[in-house]
C-alpha cells in the first residue's frame, strides 16, 4: 500500500488532508484498503492456475499508480471519487485471469463452449501432445479470451463462505451499488479499442448524495489513463530473476518473460527539454538466442506509443473537459520510430535490429499467380475449377449450419444464364453465410481458411468442437474464380440475419486489391445466405450452353455436355441436395446418403460415365446393371466416404470410377467403380495416394465386397483382376487371390492358366515359379516380353499390365515399399502354412526397354 501512498495521484485524492470532507475521505481510503485486500487474495491465485504468465499479483496493481502517476504529470486533476473508481478498476482489471473469478471455477470453464472449441483446436494442432496439456493450453487460452470481460462483473458478484454468506470485494454496500458497475465496466475497457471506450462509457457520473457535488467521475479519463498505465508497466518487476528460474516456459509465453525480466522501470527521458516523453532502457544486453524476446519488448513499447496517442487524440476531442480532463503529460516513447533507435537503450550484444521484414511488393501479383493458373498448372480446366471451389465453400457451409441449426438440411443452388452476350453462373446457398466481418476480412485473408481460422470459434461458438469437418483447408479456393470470370459479386448475410443485412462485395473487372462494399436493398431470397456471381470469360462455354469434356472412356475428342450433366458429376460424392438449373430445365442432384437410401445406383453410374453421350465404347447395360448390384458405401459411422465396387472386369477403365475431394469429383482410376473420396495433397487439390478412409473402414467394405464376389461365384478373371484392384488400394486381397501364371504345355508351348493362393503354394513346393525382375529407379518390378526365355520346367508369374504395385517385387526403401505385392501376399501365405519361401535371383538374361538388365527370379517353397 505505501507504494500507492506515494504516489502524486494519490497524494492529491484520496490522501489529502481536507478537514471538510474526513468522513468521506475515510470511507473511501477504508473501502479500497478492503477491495485492494481482497483483490490482492484473488489474484495471487493466477501464478499457480496460469504459471506461464508474467507476475498478475498485487504488486503489478499497487505499481500501476506509479506508472499512471508518471503518464498524467504532476497536479493531474483526480478528486477521490474517481482515485477510488481508478483503484478499483486497477484491482479488476486483470483479477479474472484466474479460476476463482468464474462460476464454478475451473469446472465452470471447461462447460463454456468456447473452452471446448479451444480443447479441439489444441487436440487437432498437436494430436502427439499429452491430454493435459491440450487441457492446460485450452484453460489458458479461455481465461486469455473471456478475462477482460468477466472483469466487468467482479465488482457486483459474491462468493460464499463456508457459512453461506456472500463476501463481496466491495464491502460497502452503498458504493458497490453507485460505482460496481462503472469500475468492472472500466476494468472490463482495457482490452477495447478506444474508440468504444466513446459510444460505451459515459462521459460523466455525477458524485451520490452523500458526497460533496464537486466529486464528479469522468469515466473516460479513468480508463485512458488505466490503459496508458497496464501498456507502460513492463519491467522486470513482472518476470523477476528467481521465478524466471523456477518456472519452465516456452514459446511466447518465455519471449515475455525474457523480455521483461531484462527491463527497468520506464522514466521520463532526460532528453526531451518539455519532460513529455518516455523511456525504457534494459538492464543488460540482449544476445542473440533472445533476439525473439527483444522484439517483444519493441513491440511493447510502441503499444505504449499507440495508446499514449491514442489516448490523447480522445481526451483532446472531447469538448468542454479539458479542465478536468486535460491530456496526460506524457505524449511520445523515446525510440519507437525505428528498431535501431530503440536498440540505442533496450541494449543488443552480438546482432543488430533493423526494419527488415519478409514483405510482398506486388500482392496482387502474387494473389495472380498463386491463387491461379499458375498453382493448377497450364491448360487446366478453369470451369471445372471455379466451379468446384465455389461449390466446396458452398458446401461447407450448408454442413456447417446443419451442426448449429438443428433440424436444418440445406442445398446448393447453381444457375446458368445468358447476361448481356456473356455466360453468368451463380453459386447460392443457405448455409451459415457470412457477417460483414467475414466477408471483407476472413473471406479476402488469402492463405488462411475461415474454418481453421480463430474468427470461427466468434462467430459460430461451438462449431469447432463438434465433429464438423470442412471440405475447405488452404484458403485460397475462392481466388481461384478470377481464373475464369471477368467480373465477381458475393452477396451475403448470416443465417440468422434479416434481409436488410445483405452485404456485397463487387470486383467488376476481375481481381483487385481494391473491391467495392455495398450495403443495399435485399438482394437475396428468403432462403439464401449467399450468392456468388461470375460473369465468365469468353469461351468457357459454348453458344449452345454445353461444355465440352475431354477423357471419356479414353477418348482424346472432348465431347459436348449439357450443363446439367456436367454438374452432376462434378457433385457426384456430395453430401448436400445440388439444384442445377439452366434454359428453365432444372436438376437435383441427391446428396450421395440419400441416393444411396433410394437405391437408384444405375442411373447415378450412367451419370457418372455420362452415358446419354457416349457412343464409341459404350458399356454394356448387364455390365453396369452387374455393378450397380455390388456397389456398397464406405462409412465413418454416417458419414460415406465413398460408395464403390471393386473393379473386377476392365483392364484401363476409368470412366466409371470417379475420385473425389471433399465430395466433387478430382479425377478417375481405374481401381474401383463408383466414387471414394480422398484428401488433398496439396493447396491445388490434387489427390493424395490413399482414399480419406482409414485401413479398418476400407476393410470393411472390402470383405464386403470379396463377400459378394464370392457368393456370386465370380469367374476366375474377374478374382485375377479384383486382386491386383485390391492390391493397388493398399488393400489385402489374400481372401480371393488369384493371379496368372504362364503354363508349359509341352512342345515348347505355354498357355496362361489364373490360379488360386492354394494352388499357389503347391506349384512352389513342386516345381517352384519363374519371373523375370528389373531394377529401374530405385523399384524392382516383375515384366513380361513375348521374346524372354520362358522356362519349360515350371510355370512363370506374368504381368497382365505394365502397370501396378501388384508387381513390384522390392524397393530400395522399405518405407515407401507397397504393402500388399503379388511377393509379399505369397510370402506371407506360404509362411502361415508352416513353410519357408526362397528366392534364387538368378542371372541376367536380356534387358528391359529401358536397357536395365533382366533377371530371371525362381521362387520355391519348403
């Protein structure tokens, strides 16, 4: 307390002699000493519930006077009234940083939604680190975010006693009722921006009855030089030596820390004639290993700048206060203009600091390049793109909305149209739309998803820490449209808005740095939460509203497509209802759980290998109407992330099988048919190797589907295929292996004979298996020449295609070998039946194309 006494703030309020007033004056000085009592027990529990923080105690509340007392100057005005709102709103301000301010303590937290977003953002972040301290950092970041806050309520609330009875930090009745609120109010400020401190505090509090009228309360002033005051405390006081060294602390946490542990006490700059500037100087020097701290310490002393201006720019503007609120004495901070400046007094040893930083000079460019045709490469399909990344962000949020909307279902709409001689596609939704916030800020941050972003856990509490998941992760997808659209319009609302909340923001030619923002009449349906508009570039579409598709079947000629048909496939694995629309024809495409409750599968197989349009190679209908019958999802509990079947007739067909990302189509292989859906691998959204599901999900629905071709008595071929489709899936196809093998028949003839594992295992025993091996950049594969030396005296493993991790034999590392080879399946059988495998690796006897040599490999068991 003796700190607080002296100090001119104090001097001049509450501890003046004034034999007029001794009454009042008492109440006031016995009052605070309780508060300050009280406070002083509440905030000494914030060291041990959060260690990481630099010294919150009583001794940074009793130094924020003098720090204050420095900023405002001598003969600052400040009656008693309002040294003991200051005092109070000292003691609040940072009170919360502990469990005790909240109900419920630490209990209590961790119900609060924004905890549990934070607990599942930690668990997401580091998924190795251990669950207490996902728990601690979670604890941390909602005391972090919620203290200020919960400070505007400490002055009102009690706590009970073992008795039952409330104990309040204000003790006396009357002045907790006239000035609680005000100080939690002010406490509460701290983390504002200023210009609220205007529209949210009143600019005078008139003095209670029982107080003399001349005590009037300006609670602006009090919370400037409160802010002033909590920026400018940065001192070793706060992170001294001994507790430095007892406490371990890391990353940012540990920069504050070395920060201030290296800092003395700010004082007036001796340099400056008019006494109106500050200076903060360290104890020692700061190396090199501790370069990230003294930056910290930069950075603090120009928040002490920006507040200080800040401050005074407020107070000046107030008319009709300047005599008892005039503008704090203080007005710079020595050093602040640059880094190396500033060095000259918070010390270096061994480096230099300079206004040197990773800078773009022309983002525009970047945005261009990165954000463009330059990231998916030269002559990719722009439409399919755009398209598909607007549907994404679409869709995200429609499911987004479905996790805090309860009973909610949602579509996509996509519309084409004629618009002055150009071609227009709008993209609409009902999903959680976006705030003006989103839209001018999250939806232009380019690199950084909203989704993942901190800005969700604000506007959607809760959403994070449910088992939503967005299809959207690298943040630049909707830059992506400038690829295709001469001009760009995204109007939007949240979901929760009325109509006349509609925003949007215009690019009317093309990408700029620059948009426009328009707050208008509504331009949305009922319905919609947002719209994205593109006026697209010439030749995209053609005359006739078709888009041309190239690869189908194999096909090089790209063949014309109605609108309608090229969208549905572009959603084929979606999990949201798609309402296509163009010359008044209208579509739904079903979201994939609804298709596959109806059971209508041949028509989505017929849309997907868009079969109205092919002619040369068309399939079979008993060939599509076969696989409809075996197509089976693969689950995540509900959630499909796939619904195929294995692949068990063609040798290089893809048209029927589609891979996805996030449920829109990203290309085909040749594995399976129908859709499974894969992560990116990147920000281009090029598939990664394996499908999104994990090892068990694509095992269940792979038993399932050698279930099916073993019930079916599916002919040998079709097992021989559906293993090597198993096998490239990372997949053991050991239930139904077959494979072929090159027989003799006597007279220097073969013929290929599909043979079974049992069957496998008794050859090796009997005559053992040829192959013939080439090493060829860092694989070793199985070939097959018609002009190689086939054996006579047993059968040789032949290679049906030229392709495939079924015939890789080794690889030179064994991380990156596949998991489920024609070697590898046969090794492991012949081994659970009790025997050993040996290979003799033989001699060269050719070479390959590639001009490696050949080797002819003997495989036998024993």
């Amino acid at each position: 307390m003796k700190e607080i006494e002296n100090t001119g703030l104090w001097k001049r309020s509450l501890g003046a002699q004034n034999s007029e007033n001794v009454r009042e004056y008492e109440r006031l000085k016995t009052s605070f000493c309780t508060f300050r009592e009280r406070a002083s027990q509440l905030v000494s529990r914030i060291s041990s519930d959060l260690p990481e923080l630099t010294i919150h105690d009583i001794s940074h509340l009793d130094a924020l006077w003098g720090v204050a007392d420095l900023i405002a100057g001598d003969d600052y005005p400040l009656n008693p009234l309002e040294a003991f709102v200051f005092g109070g709103a000292v003691l609040l301000h940072d009170a919360a940083l502990c469990f005790e301010a909240y109900e419920n303590g630490l209990k209590g937290i961790r119900e609060n939604v924004y905890w549990q977003d934070a607990y599942a953002t930690e668990l997401k972040k580091y998924p190795d680190a251990e669950n207490d301290e996902c728990l601690k950092a979670a604890d941390f970041v909602t005391i972090r975010r919620f203290h200020s806050a919960r400070a505007a309520d400490l002055a009102k609330i009690g706590w009970k006693t073992p008795n039952d009875h409330d104990i309040f930090l204000i003790d006396d009745t009357n002045l907790r009722s006239n000035f609680g609120e005000i100080i939690g109010l002010i406490a509460s400020s701290h983390h504002w921006d200023i210009e609220k401190l205007l529209t949210s505090l009143p600019g005078q509090l008139n003095a209670p009855g029982n107080f003399p009228s001349s005590w009037v309360v300006d609670p602006i002033k009090i919370a400037c030089l409160l802010r002033c005051a909590d920026a400018a405390h940065i001192d070793s006081r706060r992170a001294p030596d001994f507790l430095y060294a007892l406490v371990r602390r890391h990353g940012v946490s540990l920069q504050h820390w070395q920060a201030q542990n290296r800092l003395s006490q700010v004082g007036p700059s001796h340099s400056d004639p008019e006494n109106r500037t500050l200076l903060f100087t360290s104890c020692s020097a700061f190396p090199i290993d501790e370069a990230d701290a003294w930056w910290v310490a930069y950075d603090a002393i120009c928040l002490v700048q920006r507040e200080l201006q800040n401050s005074n720019q407020l107070l000046s503007s107030r008319l009709g206060t300047s005599s008892k609120s005039p503008l704090f004495k203080m007005q710079h901070v020595e050093g602040v203009d640059n880094p190396a400046n500033a060095s000259k007094h918070i010390r270096v040893t061994g480096w230099m600091p300079c206004s040197v930083s990773v800078h773009v000079s022309d983002m525009q460019r970047l945005i261009e390049r990165l954000g463009g045709e330059q990231l998916y490469g030269a002559g990719c399909d722009k439409l399919k793109i755009v398209i598909r990344e607007m549907l994404q962000n679409s869709r995200d949020a429609v499911v987004a909305r479905r996790f805090i909307d309860e009973g909610y279902v949602g579509e996509i709409s996509v519309r084409l149209s004629q618009f002055n001689g150009n071609w227009k596609i709008d993209i609409i939704d009902d999903g959680v739309g976006m705030s003006m916030g989103v839209l001018t800020g999250a939806l232009l941050d380019f690199g950084s998803s909203f989704w993942s972003g901190n800005i969700v856990q604000d506007e959607f509490p809760g959403l994070r820490s449910s088992k939503f998941q967005s299809a959207g992760r690298f943040g630049i997808g909707f830059f992506s449209v400038f690829m295709a659209a001469k001009s760009v319009e995204v109007a939007a609302r949240r979901y929760d808005a009325g109509l006349d909340a509609v925003n949007r923001l215009l690019f009317p030619k093309g990408l700029t740095l620059r948009p426009t923002l328009v707050s208008s009449t509504p331009c949305l349906g009922a319905r919609e939460s947002t719209r994205v508009s593109l006026i697209l570039e010439d030749g995209l579409i053609n005359e006739n509203g078709t888009i041309s598709v190239g690869g189908i079947t194999g096909h090089q000629d790209k063949i014309p497509i109605d609108f309608n048909s090229y969208i549905s496939v572009l959603v084929c694995g979606l999990d949201v209802n798609v309402n296509i629309s163009h010359n008044n024809e209208s579509t739904i495409h079903h979201s994939v759980a609804e298709i596959t409750r109806t059971g209508d599968m041949g028509r989505w197989l017929r849309d997907i290998y868009y079969s109205r349009y092919v002619v040369h190679g068309a399939l079979p209908e008993e060939i599509i109407s076969k696989y409809d019958t075996r197509l089976r999802a693969v689950r995540r509990g509900k959630e499909i992330l796939g619904y195929a079947a294995i692949n068990s007739t063609f040798q290089n067909n893809v048209a029927l099988s589609v891979t996805t990302i996030g449920g829109l189509e990203s290309g085909r292989n040749s594995y399976f048919l129908g859709y499974m859906d894969y992560d990116p691998q990147s920000a281009k959204r090029d598939q990664g190797p394996k499908p999104r599901a994990t090892a068990d999900e694509l095992d269940v629905w792979a038993n399932e589907q050698m279930d099916i071709l073993i019930k079916e008595n599916a002919p040998k071929e079709e097992l021989e295929k559906a293993t090597r489709s198993f096998s490239d899936m990372g997949i053991n196809p050991t239930r139904i292996f077959h494979t072929s093998l090159l027989v003799p028949i006597g007279n220097a003839q073969h013929q290929v004979q599909i043979v079974s594992m049992d069957e496998i295992l008794a050859i090796l025993k009997r005559t053992g298996i040829y192959l013939f091996a080439s090493h060829e950049g860092g694989w070793e594969y199985c070939r097959h020449y018609d002009n190689l030396p086939y054996d006579q005296e047993g059968p040789t493993f032949i290679p049906l295609e030229n392709s495939g991790t079924f015939y890789v034999l080794r690889r030179d590392s064994p991380a990156n070998e596949p998991e489920y080879t024609f070697l590898k399946c046969v090794s492991d059988y012949v081994e659970a039946n009790g025997c050993c495998i040996s290979i003799d690796h033989g001699q060269p006897v050719g070479r390959t194309i590639f001009g490696t040599p050949l080797y002819k490999w003997r495989l036998t068991a024993s």
